[in-house]
C-alpha cells in the first residue's frame, strides 16, 4: 500500500465520521418501506396461482425475446460478419464468439431497444421545464398522464427514424473498414428496408412491454430492460479464469489470488444486498383523512433515478478530453486524481437536486391533500409545502452520496487490488446493477400488493384509476377509505432507471368491482379542483 493509498483511506475514514455526527445532529435519516417480510412473499410466489402464471409468462417471455435479438437485419452479411470479426484481434477480455455476438446485437432489428422511447419520456420531462402544457399534464392526473403518453409515443417514432438512419450511416461505415462488404445492398435500397424495421421493432418492443405489465410480473418496460444483465454475469463468470490468473501473476501464491476472488465475490454479493436494502428505504409521512384513517406518502432517494450520475460521467469525459486536447499540462496525476473526483462529486449533488426540483412539485402534493381532505399528521398543513421540501433535502443528501458511491466502486477495486479486468467493469458497472437491482426491489413491492389483496378477503378486484405519481395514488387511497371504499395500491415502476413522474410508471389503484364506478367518479369529480 503506498502513501496515496493510505490517503484515500484516512479521506474516507473521516468523511464518514463527519457524515455520522452532522446526520445524527440534524435528524437525516430513512426508515425502512415494507410490509411484509421476504419469506413470505417468497413463499407467495409458489401458493399463489396467479403470480405463479405471471412469472412464468415473464420468463417465458424474456426467452422467446433474447432470441428474437438475434434476428439480423435483411441485407447483412453474416458471412462477411463473421469473417469481419476473425480479422479483429481482441483477446484480453473477449473471445471470437463473444465478440461476434456483441456485434450481431448491434445489427438485428432489435438493434435500437427500448432507447428511443426513454430519449423520449426524458426529453418531454426536460420539456415540461419551458413548456407549461407539458408540465401541466405531468401533473395533471389520469388524464394527463393519458396526454403525455400520447406525446411520448409520437416523440418515440420520430426518434426511432432519427436513429435507425444514424444506425443504418454506422453500418455503412463499419462495412468500409477492412474491406468487408457487410451489406448486400444498395444504400438506398438498405434504408428504405431496414428504417422502417427498425422503427417496427421498437414499436413491437412496447407492446410487448405492455404484455408483461398487464399478465406478467413488473413492469413490462423495466423488466425487458434489465432482462440482459444475467447474460452479462454468466458472461463475467466465464472471465474468471483470466482474473484469477491476473490475480496470480501479481500474487504469491494459489491461496492469495483465491482469497481475492472470495473478497471480490463477496464485495459483489454486499454491493447488491446494500443497494436492495437502500432502494426500499425512505422518509415515511404520515397522512390521514376524515375519518381519521391513517395512510402514509413517501420521498424514496430513487426519486431521480441514475440520471445525474450519467449525466455527471458523460459531461466530466467531456471535460477531460477538452483539457487533454487544449491544455496538456493538465495530464499531471494531480489533476486526474484529484480535481476530477471532486468534480464528480459535485456535479453529482448539483445534478441530484436540479433534477428533483423538475419531477417533484411539493405544491401539487399541498393541494392534492387540500382537495381530497387529508392532512398531515403533527403538521401545520398551511406549510406542507415548506415541510416536504425540507425532508426531501434530506432524502437527496442520502440519493447523492449512494450514487457517488455506485461510480467510485469498480475504480477503488481496480485500484486497491491493483487488477484491471472486464470483469470487474461487469460485474461492477452501476449502469446495469442499479436499475437491476431496482426492478427486483419493484417487484417484491408488487408481490405486497398480491399479499394484501389475497388477505383482503374480497375475491374481485377491479382498476379505477392509474396514477403517474406514487403520493398521489396514496391520497386518493386515503380518500376513498373516508368514502368506505377499500382500495389497493399495485406499483409499476423503475426504480433508479428512470426518474419519477415519466409514463414508465403505472400506480394502478384497485377497489372492489361493484364499487369501480361509484370510486373513479368520486376521484374524477375532485380532480377537477386540484390546482396544478
């Protein structure tokens, strides 16, 4: 361990220090959201018939789709594919297979998943800022959320065209580069062909989305967009071999290197146990209605999603290529170990906080609870808009330091264990363990709503709204236990995927079927007098 180790243990030791005394001082903490415990909606799953055949047409599903991302786009060549990738020499981290596969994925009629469509829910949400329609729909109930999805749609098209043509330029080049003729046909011809496929493919992407939200398990979207990260561990699972002799050669000896897989394994299995855990915690608020019927609203650190950190990781590699380029005396390692971290670091809560100001409305959240005529417990409810501000604050701070943690990680191992491997980057890699780790956390929340409504004791339940917000459809919960009407809450989100209040998320709120109508007019009738 040389002297800048040591100095990055002894930063961290008294950050987390400082961080335990200022958080213990000004009451910033979360508490745990659940209702049920993991054993029991483990057992859930295999009593229930319906999550049974929910899971099995998800997985089901998923296979069927993994194999459907195979299918290449008419005009390519696989042949000159093939010999395309024997001409590459890449042999530190992938095989000739395995770099075939990568690069057959980049040229199917899947070739574009479900990219178009989150562009589009994050440039309308981006939108809503300038544009008052937009914001107004996105906090404007059903019917807005029934608005937003339309638009989303229609900028998903659009942007499905724009890059299948940049995909299909991409192509052209590639079929330049070593002289191999990977497509068979004309320019033209390729585009009018394969723009339209491509745009058709996203399209069936969402439907098929749709059929897992509505008779499957998740959200459609979500669960299609994480279904590769398996692949991708079986795929570090089959480099381990190379990290071990990588450890080896750098190691004394057979049992140290296997120590090190042993602390690396676990250091994988903690990261993603810590995640599960942080993503299902939040400040808890107490509400309650007329009646005196208790409910709760939630500020969960997921409010945002992983969005700042991407943004922070694409913007600072921006900002190191121009300094490279224009100012090379700023190559010192005093600049990239220092300066850069610091600038992450900030960036990341900057980012965090800008972006809730967008998707969170603590006004909307007042008035919801003006209308419905609930109130919060041990609050002056003339301030609830000060008073949700302030706890979210708080819930930020803990958003910005877990995604500040989520990036540093694979580079502290790299570093500490002084190994650099794909594995490890696999492994490791936020962009895929986090959002994975959100749907698994989604779900379970879902396996509570089949818990609750087998134990309701009501044997038919019907949906009479969908909310875009989960506080939303928590009031309107609580406002229809004050009309006598149970309600259910059933959660379709993507948790650190996306940020909230995009048309990804679905809070479905379910009553009695005889009590459908009677619960949708009384929502509808006071929706009109809530004030964006």
């Amino acid at each position: 361990m040389d002297f800048f180790d040591l100095f990055i243990l002894i930063v961290l030791f008294i950050i987390f220090t400082w961080l335990s005394r200022v958080f213990k001082r000004h009451f910033i903490s979360l508490s745990p959201i659940q209702r049920h415990s993991l054993k029991d909606l483990f057992i859930l799953i295999f009593k229930n018939k319906e999550i049974r055949r929910r899971v099995l047409i998800t997985i089901g599903i998923l296979i069927i789709l993994r194999i459907m991302f195979f299918i290449p786009l008419p005009g390519i060549n696989i042949f000159a594919l093939q010999d395309f990738s024997g001409k590459i020499q890449n042999p530190s981290f992938l095989t000739k297979i395995e770099l075939f596969t990568k690069m057959v994925r980049g040229l199917t009629i899947f070739s574009l998943g479900l990219m178009p469509f989150f562009s589009a829910c994050l440039l309308l949400q981006l939108g809503s800022v300038f544009i008052p329609s937009l914001r107004r729909f996105t906090f404007g109930g059903e019917q807005g959320r029934n608005r937003l999805l339309r638009y989303t749609y229609i900028l998903t098209i659009l942007l499905s065209i724009f890059y299948a043509y940049i995909l299909t330029s991409w192509i052209f080049k590639l079929s330049t580069f070593k002289e191999v003729n990977l497509v068979m046909l004309p320019a033209w011809q390729f585009r009018l062909i394969t723009i339209p496929i491509l745009v058709g493919a996203v399209i069936l992407l969402l439907f098929i989305a749709d059929i897992i939200t509505k008779y499957g398990i998740g959200n459609g979207v979500a669960v299609i967009a994480v279904s590769y990260f398996p692949i991708k561990l079986l795929l570090a699972a089959k480099e381990m071999p190379i990290l071990y002799f990588q450890i080896k050669q750098i190691s004394d000896g057979i049992v140290y290197s296997l120590i090190i897989l042993l602390i690396l394994l676990i250091l994988f299995i903690g990261i993603i146990w810590g995640s599960f855990y942080f993503t299902r915690m939040g400040k808890i608020i107490k509400i309650r209605n007329k009646n005196l019927q208790e409910n709760f609203i939630y500020l969960r650190p997921t409010i945002v999603g992983y969005i700042p950190l991407e943004w922070t990781v694409e913007w600072t590699n921006t900002i190191i290529f121009l300094f490279m380029a224009y100012a090379p005396f700023l190559k010192s390692s005093l600049f990239v170990r220092f300066l850069i971290p610091i600038i992450k670091c900030i960036l990341i809560f900057v980012l965090t906080y800008v972006y809730a100001l967008i998707v969170f409305k603590p006004k909307y959240i007042q008035n919801l609870l003006k209308t419905y005529e609930v109130t919060v417990i041990e609050e002056d409810n003339r301030f609830i808009d000060r008073f949700l501000k302030y706890n979210l604050k708080k819930v930020l701070i803990f958003t910005g330091l877990f995604l500040i943690g989520v990036m540093f990680i694979p580079d502290l191992i790299t570093h500490f264990f002084k190994i650099s491997s794909y594995t490890i980057v696999s492994l490791f890699n936020w962009a895929v363990l986090i959002p994975f780790v959100g749907v698994i956390s989604d779900i379970i929340q879902q396996l509570e709503f089949f818990k609750d409504k087998e134990s309701s004791g009501i044997k038919t339940w019907s949906i009479c709204y969908i909310a875009l917000g989960e506080n939303e459809a928590e009031i309107k919960r609580a406002y229809l236990a004050s009309q006598g009407i149970p309600s259910l809450i059933e959660p379709l989100r993507f948790s650190w995927g996306m940020p909230v209040r995009t048309v990804v998320d679905q809070y479905r709120i379910y009553v009695p079927q005889d009590k459908k109508e009677i619960a949708r007019n009384l929502i509808l009738k006071l929706e009109k007098n809530t004030k964006n």
